[in-house]
C-alpha cells in the first residue's frame, strides 16, 4: 500500500454514501479531515441512471446504488479534470468498487494512488486513519 502524501483526497464510499476527506498530515504523518458527505438523492439523480430499461432481476435499490455511483465517479472525474486534486485514495464496498472503477476518466485514474476494498462509511475517522496507517 503506498502512503499518502499531502492533499491526498481520500474518499470513502458505498452505494448511498460518500464521505470526503482531505490529508492534511506532514509528509509521513497522516491527519484527515472531513470535507464533504455526498448522500444519494432521488430527485438529482432523476435521469442520470444507467442507461435503458432495468433489467427484471434489478432491484430499485441496486439501480439507485449504480446511480449514485456513476454521479459519484462524475464528481471524481470533474474534479480530476478540474486539477481540484493532486492525489486520490479511494476506499469503498466490494460493488460499489465495482461500479465505480470502470467510470473513471483516465485523468483520474492516473491520479488514484490506491484504493481499499472495505466498507467503511459508517466508520469514526480515528478508525479509518489507524486501517490506512496499518495499510501503509
């Protein structure tokens, strides 16, 4: 696992959730905090969705967590075009992972220095701080 260098953005997500963190650590050192919380929202994501008809076996709610991921790689890849960040760490569930990685522009993943397969939204920043120090 690589470390995590200054103005990191580290973003920890699942299929309803986002949580921003910025790395405000020294070189070495680790000190995130939390600037954003992305929620999945039904009425902004009115037509952004995958595209065509849900297939049968597709609940609503799995259709809404790839809604809310694809706005989230939107978000990301913005950004990353944006050169809003220099750095990205991602860390989300092993689907929303899944949906997420193929979305994202070139641009970001040239920026992502590593990703955690974990679902840790729900996770106290100190916790989430000490697995990624452990991962390092």
């Amino acid at each position: 696992m690589h470390k995590i260098p200054p103005g990191t953005w580290v973003v920890v997500a699942d299929g309803t959730h986002a949580r921003f963190f910025l790395n405000e650590g020294t070189q070495g050192a680790l000190r995130l905090t939390q600037n954003d919380l992305i929620t999945a929202d039904a009425d902004e994501a009115q037509g952004q969705g995958p595209s065509g008809h849900r297939p049968p076996e597709a609940s609503q709610e799995q259709t809404e967590e790839a809604t809310f991921a694809k706005q989230l790689a939107h978000r990301l890849n913005t950004a990353a075009l944006r050169q809003v960040f220099e750095h990205l760490f991602l860390i989300a569930d092993p689907k929303t992972m899944g949906e997420i990685r193929p979305q994202l522009h070139g641009e970001t993943a040239r920026r992502l220095i590593g990703e955690l397969t974990k679902t840790l939204t729900n996770t106290p920043l100190e916790d989430i701080e000490k697995i990624l120090k452990a991962q390092a």
